[in-house]
C-alpha cells in the first residue's frame, strides 16, 4: 500500500534541504496510482520532468529548504 510520509521520508534521508536531486519513476500505477508522490514533490521541490523513457520517466528536483 502507498503511504505518501514514507515515500518523501525517503527522498529526504537521501538529500539535504537546497540540493538538486533526480528521480527516476517507475511503475505508477501500482506504487503511486493517483499521482500523489509526484504532486506533492513537484510542489514541494520544484519537480520537472527531464525525460521519457520505456516504462519510467526521470525527473529533477531541488529538496525545499
């Protein structure tokens, strides 16, 4: 099950606030099925997709400070 604290608990243990950082994403229908992850780190970071490829997209973001 998706748990939304978890997933950015994630992203924050593995960056410090101000510092660049990407994303590859995977498989959203089973990991993120409404978007939820992505929304909130495009919010919060800034998140923007960089590029398409099959069956994941990779995206830049700057951790908020």
């Amino acid at each position: 099950m998706f748990d939304l604290p978890e997933a950015l608990g994630l992203v924050d243990a593995h960056t410090q606030p101000g510092e660049p950082y990407t994303l590859v994403y995977s498989r959203p229908v089973s990991g993120d099925p409404n978007g939820e992850l992505l929304g909130a780190l495009s919010t919060r970071d800034g998140l923007t997709l960089v590029q398409s490829l099959a069956g994941m997209d990779v995206y830049r973001g700057e951790r908020a400070r």
